[in-house]
C-alpha cells in the first residue's frame, strides 16, 4: 500500500478519515448520471436546434469540475467548511440578486445569471452554503447564548426565501422552507414555533395559488388531470408503463422524443422505459442508502454544528430526489426539480456537488477528532 497510517501528510489524513463507501457510492450517483444523460438529451437536443450531444458535452464538463469540487471540499476541516459556506452563501445571494436585473428572462423567471460564456443558476449554489452557514449561527446560539446567532439564521432564511420567491421559482422555495423546518425541528425549537411556522407556510402557499396563475394552473391539473393539459405526466407514466421490469434498452424509448424535459425534470421516466423498474429501484436504492448512511453519521455527531449541518444538507439532497420523483409518477404536481446527479444541468450538478463535498468534509471532522489505533496503541504503550 502506497500510504501507511503512520504518514501525517495531508493526503494520508484525507484517505484514512474519508467515507470511501460514501464518496464511492456518490461519484457512482454521478457516473450513472452520464449513462442517463447520453440515453435521454439527444433528441432534446435535436429537437431545438442543437448538436446532438450539446448536452451530454455540457454534462460532462460539468461533472469534471463538480467532480474536483466533490474532493476539494472534502479536504476542509470544520472551519473552513464554515468559512466556505458563508462566503458562498454571500457571493450566491450577490448573483440572485443580478440575476434579477440583469439575467436573461426563462419562462418568465429571473434565475439566471452569464458569467462569460456560462449561465449559471446561483440559487444551486446558495442552497448548500445557506444549510450549513444557518447550522452554524444556529450552533453557535446554544454554545454563547450572549450571541444571536438564532436571529442571524432566520435572517439569511428570510432573504434567501425571498429572492426564490421573487424570481420565482416556487419549487426551490418549498425545498428550502421544508429543509429549513427539519434543521429548526433538529435544534430543538418548540413545537408551538414549529406550527407556526408551517402555518405561515400554508398561507404563503394559497396566496401563491390564487395569486400566480402557473401554480393554479398545475395544482389544478393535478388534482383534476381530466380538465387540463397533463401531457408531460401522461408520457411520463407510459413510459413506465413500456419499459416494464427490464426496460426497452438504451436508446429504445419513445418518451424522451416527445418530451420537453426528458432530460432534466422527467429523467427519472426515461430511466423507466430504457432501463426498466428494476433500474429504477437500484437507483432509489442509491439514494436511500446515501441518506441514511449521512443520517446515522449526524446522530452519532457530538459537534451540534456538524450535526444540525449534515441533518440539512442530506434532508435537502433526498426531498429534492423525492420531489423530482414523485412528479415523473404522479403523485406531485408537476415541478421543475432535477434529479440529483441524474438529471442534466450544470448548476444543479455543482450545487450538488458541493453539498456532498461538504457532507464528506463534515463526517471527517469528527474522525479526525478521533485517536486512529495506532495512536491509542501508541498511547497504551
């Protein structure tokens, strides 16, 4: 073996604390994300006008920087993961708000900033900093009650809230606000706070939908598909239907011909009828073990600031994988989600990215907190 125990550079450190079976299974996640895009965004491609693999090209350049972001960021110790995540979350919320004035307008939404020749959604990118910047001020609220770190985290949730709002993108919103109640439910605040708090949003729900004619418009073809347009969940549900236990094969599908997101919000379908259910399962099964593995990890946290932080950033990675497949089968109203790692898209890959490189940075903490057994045996000695 090339590196020992007993090495106390930095790669040694890194390879002896890190999660392998995590980082594995995640860069794995991310790998199955390219077989998915070279099956689904070709005929996307065509069908606009683009070269045929615009955006598998687009996909894999992507990958190669969230992939050096992935382990970048799982070098940090816990204090530069806190440093990260507030500048980022700063720089994020500075491009939101460009994006506002000066980003281009898409399907009537302001989410979109040019950096050169990339367009960037920066709200990807704030919500993994936001998780952890608010689990810090959170943390730091019950280790110095002098400071209000408490108000400074509802602070950033009220802002970051209010931009999505304002773009809008009322998809991300509902993610952040129900990421945002499991970290509150995790710190410990009381429960009539918490009820509270979802009653302001149920509130904010019904005036978006009696004020925002595309949410009225798909929560009622959701609850009544026979009186409006469900062409997208139609084909979504047939093609689950067509690929059966095994699937069509590679490049045998007929939904991702016809649909407008087959290769971002209805990936997870195209999966279904390519690959069959039982690949829809295994890739499920990915995301659940990834959840749970960081779940037991944030139990097992005695640092409150790693804990509430990697409690959040894992609620936020399966509700979004939760939200985007429970649309492609219709049992949500449809919604601009991606697929973690699956679906197409450059800012959602590099937001995820960074989340997961977080994770990983967080889980190490704690072992490196730890004395290795050649330490104790050292120490015994």
């Amino acid at each position: 073996m090339l590196i020992s125990r007993s090495d106390r550079g930095v790669l040694a450190r890194w390879w002896f604390t890190i999660d392998r079976t995590l980082i594995s299974t995640i860069l794995l996640l991310m790998a199955m994300g390219v077989l998915v895009s070279m099956a689904a965004s070709p005929p996307v491609a065509e069908r606009i006008g683009l070269d045929t693999f615009h955006f598998f090209r687009n996909q894999l350049y992507f990958l190669f920087f969230a992939v050096i972001g992935l382990v970048t960021l799982s070098f940090f110790d816990i204090a530069w993961v806190r440093r990260a995540a507030i500048a980022g979350f700063i720089g994020s919320v500075v491009l939101m708000l460009a994006a506002l004035k000066y980003g281009p307008e898409i399907k009537g939404a302001h989410r979109w900033i040019n950096i050169g020749p990339l367009g960037l959604q920066p709200s990807e990118l704030a919500k993994p900093c936001y998780v952890v910047a608010a689990s810090w001020f959170l943390a730091e609220r019950t280790r110095r009650p002098d400071m209000p770190g408490h108000l400074v985290a509802y602070a950033m949730a009220a802002i970051f809230i209010g931009l999505l709002v304002v773009q809008p993108d009322f998809g991300q919103t509902v993610l952040v606000v129900a990421t945002t109640g499991a970290m509150l439910l995790v710190f410990g605040i009381p429960w009539v706070v918490i009820f509270g708090l979802a009653g302001v949003g149920v509130i904010g729900g019904i005036f978006a939908y009696l004020l925002v004619p595309h949410v009225t418009s798909r929560i009622d073809r959701f609850l009544s598909p026979e009186n409006g347009d469900t062409f997208q969940t139609d084909t979504a549900m047939e093609a689950f239907r067509n690929g059966g236990l095994l699937g069509t094969g590679p490049g045998g599908g007929q939904a991702k011909l016809v649909l407008p997101d087959a290769h971002t919000d209805f990936t997870f379908a195209v999966v279904g009828e390519e690959f069959g259910a039982i690949a829809c399962l295994v890739l499920m099964a990915f995301f659940v073990f990834i959840v749970m593995r960081v779940l037991a990890k944030a139990k097992a946290e005695n640092d409150p600031f790693s804990s509430l932080a990697l409690s959040g950033l894992i609620t936020m990675f399966g509700l979004q994988a939760v939200i985007n497949m429970g649309v492609n089968v219709a049992l949500l109203p449809a919604k601009g989600m991606t697929l973690p790692f699956i679906s197409s898209g450059g800012s959602s890959l590099l937001g995820t990215a960074m989340a997961m490189g977080f994770v990983l940075a967080l889980a190490r903490g704690s072992s490196m907190q730890q004395p290795s057994r050649l330490e104790l045996s050292r120490q015994a000695g």
